[in-house]
C-alpha cells in the first residue's frame, strides 16, 4: 500500500484524532516520520477509554501499527503507557513484540504524561522544539483509540461514526460505552439512568482541560473522550464558570509574582522559555509593550498544572494563557525567536506531579472508584445533531438535502481533500431532517 492510499483510507474513513485534539489523521502521515509513537498515556484523572482499546484490542492495535510503519518506513513505534497500566495488555502479545520493531516503553504516573512534547521526551528522549511540533523530530504521535479506528477503516472498511466515552465522577457507577456521534449528552445520560441532573455539571473531557458542557444543546462527537458529572459547587465547575473579565481582575489584584505557576510548568520544565506569571502579569495588566510575554503563550499546552498545582492565590493562568494563545492564533501572532533545548531544566524531576496528588489537589478522591464493573452498551438514539466541525481546520461542507434517507455510516458531508479538514458520516440509518453549514439533523423516521 502506498501512503496516498494509506492517506485516502483514513481521509475516506473520517478519522481526526480522538484523544481530544481532533487534528485529521491523514495529514499526519507523512514520509520523515522515524518513529511512532502510540499516546497511550491516558493521563486525566478518571478517564478509561484507553483501558478499554488495550484490553480488548491490543493485537488489532499491532497490527494496525505494523501497517502504517511499512507505508511510511518508519523505524519503530514506541507503546507509550503508564507502569501501572501494562497489567491490562496481554502478556502473550507482549512477549511476542520482543525483537520486533514495536516496543513498550512504561511511562511515569504523572501528569500531564500524555502532552505530545512530555510523552515524546519520555519516549524518545527528545525535546520538540518551542512552536514545532513532532514530525519536527521525525516523530509522529498517534493516540489509541485513532489507531483502533484505523484499523477499522483497513480491515472492516467502517468510518468513524461512534465514539468510546467514560462516563464517571459524581455517578453510581463508572462506564465506559460507545455512543454515536451527534448525540444529545441530555439524551445519553437519561438513558444510562440520570434524567434529572439538577445541582450537578457536566465536563466533556478530564478535569484538568475538559470544557463545561451545555447540557441542552451539546452533543457527542468524534473527540468527546469523557464526560465527567461534579456538583455545581465543585472548584472543578467553579473554576470553568468564572467569567474571563473576572479572573483578569482577580489576577490583577491577587497575583503576588511568585511564579510558582511558571516553576510547576511542564513545558517550562523540559526547556521552553515559557513563563507563566509574565503571561498572567501582561495580560491583567494590560500591559501591552510586554509583546514577548504575551507571545510565550503560544507555547502552552492548556494542561492547567500552573492552576491547580501551582497557584496558591486561586486565580487561572490556564485560562488567561490559553485565551491568550486563542487571540493570537486569529490575529496570525507567531513567535520567531523559537528556541530548541537541549535537555530539560535540572529541577524537573523534582517537580513531576503523581497523579494521586494531582487527585488530591483536584477534591476527586471520593470519584476515583477503583474496583467498578464496567460496561460497554450500544445506543440507538431517535435522532442525531452531526456537527460539521469536529475537527481542526475548515468545517466540513453537507452533500445530502432534507429528506434524503441515509444509512449508518454513509457520507454526509466533507471538507477538500486538500484542505485541511475530514468527511463525516451518518451515524444512524434514517432520513435528514435539516441540513445548515453548522450540522446535520438526522432522525429515525
Ligand atoms: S496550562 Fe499552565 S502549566 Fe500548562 S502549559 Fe500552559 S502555562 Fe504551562
Ligand atoms: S502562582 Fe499565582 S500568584 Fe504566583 S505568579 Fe503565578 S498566578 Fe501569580
């Protein structure tokens, strides 16, 4: 198979990475990729989705893998996973990996071990450069369950229409359970047993980056990996639903430049001149001739460890950074003074964050269940909001019209397969009910 081939598969088969970023999957392919790495980190607290691709399909992910080193001659793929997690992958097929061009590396347990330039450093060894990204290393990094559907798309010929979610937190029980694509979270909940969800909030993704979610109007898509319920009251929701105007004023008043944020940084820790507390001080400040300030924010990663382990005064340079990356990325601000380090800063291994104290520090312990049944159950929802943007880069565009009667897993919609974007499919058989450049309503009858 030649790697457009390969390239079209996925296009074809509208896979976008799953792990959260939705970046779509074809355009990372590329001939300088060296080395592969499966981002089987699943470093948010509560999260299983991962759990569940290894244990059951470990080989499919093997073999997956094997295919895409052959069209891309790659050197090796490294299995990037936590120590504490290689119970869950079939000792067999480990054993038979031994000489091959796959190897496990075990990870450590903390956080935020799943970030593309942590894992590459504990992988590989090396440091991605400030503004790069991997395939800069002649690395490429693929998460776990895009490889699953890769997999899919080769052998089975399926295109991504479902979507692996955990849901835990404040539940009875935590599941992790294959829902398609567009629908309502309202409608996902009440059928897994919690139609009234009064006095609590929903986070799509884990509790360091996961956003609050709109439980009347959102929707499941091709990147929902978790959705996590807490109590209103919890600092988890608190700290999504306080108003960016209001956490610059906070930060303005509070922030008492110990830069304690920037000390506990991971990508400052590997080398990056990241520094956070000169974000946080540029942007509540106002102090706009601090121009390499606010720039170092599109170094950060949006993993919230300055937050939650960093700031003792309680404000959200996550946040404030993030926002910050936001702005300059529409107004076309890119820093040119980039630097690539050659090792980390010496005080890293000191400041790593375990997961358990990151639980801790969270308020999530009493969420953390260890010994859960976990279920896997299929969904058949009445009708489906498709989005046409659930992925980066340009929405797709609809190819079907009201009224047309459509199949599960048949094309709906789709960007130019030279632009940046994917195709989206049907996730349900029945008849289109209302087409915009914003989604696509699909129902049963
Ligand atoms: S969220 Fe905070 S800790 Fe994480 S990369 Fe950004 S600035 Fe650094
Ligand atoms: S840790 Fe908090 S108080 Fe200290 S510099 Fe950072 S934002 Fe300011």
């Amino acid at each position: 198979m030649t790697l457009e081939e390969l390239q079209k598969i996925i296009y074809d088969a509208g896979i976008v990475g799953a792990g959260g970023a939705g970046f779509p999957t074809h355009k990372k392919l590329s001939q300088g990729v060296k080395q592969v790495i499966v981002n089987a980190a699943e470093c948010e607290p509560l999260m299983m989705v991962d759990h569940h691709i290894f244990r059951k399909h470990f080989q499919s992910i093997i073999d997956t893998l094997n295919v895409i080193l052959d069209v891309l001659g790659a050197e090796e793929a490294i299995f990037g996973i936590k120590g504490k997690n290689m119970y869950l992958l079939d000792s067999k097929i480990l054993a038979d990996l031994k000489g091959t061009r796959i190897s496990v590396k075990e990870i450590p347990d903390v956080y935020p071990a799943g970030d593309e330039v942590v894992l590459v450093y504990e992988t590989t060894g090396k440091i991605i450069p400030e503004g790069a990204i991997p395939i800069n290393v002649g690395v490429m990094v693929i998460n776990t369950e895009t490889l699953y559907n890769i997999k899919k798309a080769l052998q089975d010929g399926e295109t991504v229409c479902e979507k692996y979610v955990t849901i835990a937190g404040d539940v009875k029980e935590d599941i992790t359970i294959k829902v398609p694509v567009g629908m309502k979270i309202k409608e996902l909940f009440a059928d897994i047993g919690y139609p009234d969800l009064t006095g609590k909030a929903v986070i799509n993704g884990g509790p360091m980056m996961g956003k609050l979610v709109d439980i009347e109007n959102d929707v499941v898509t091709k990147t929902t990996k978790g959705l996590l319920v807490f109590p209103e009251t919890h600092s988890v929701i608190q700290r999504r639903k306080m108003p960016l105007k209001t956490m610059l004023k906070r930060a303005s008043a509070a922030c008492c430049y110990c830069t304690m944020c920037t000390d506990v940084c991971p990508r400052y820790l590997l080398g990056h001149s990241i520094q956070v507390h000169k974000i946080l001080r540029a942007a509540s400040h106002c102090e706009v001739s601090d121009t390499e300030a606010f720039l170092q924010a599109s170094l950060c990663c949006g993993c919230g460890v300055c937050t939650v382990m960093g700031c003792q005064q309680m404000l959200n340079p996550q946040e404030i950074s993030m926002n910050a990356k936001g702005v300059l990325a529409k107004k076309g601000y890119r820093r040119t003074n980039n630097i690539a380090p050659s090792a980390p800063r010496p005080e890293r291994e000191g400041r790593l964050i375990p997961s358990d104290t990151l639980i801790d520090r969270l308020g999530i312990r009493k969420y953390v269940k260890d010994k859960v049944e976990r279920v896997y159950m299929d969904f058949f929802p009445e009708t489906v909001y498709i989005p046409m943007s659930q992925h980066v880069g340009k929405p797709a565009s609809p190819i079907v019209k009201v009224g047309d009667r459509v199949k599960k897993g048949q094309l709906i919609a789709k960007t130019d397969a030279n632009a940046l974007g994917t195709t989206i499919h049907s996730s349900i058989d029945g008849v289109v009910k209302l087409v915009d450049d914003k989604k696509i309503v699909i129902s049963v009858k």
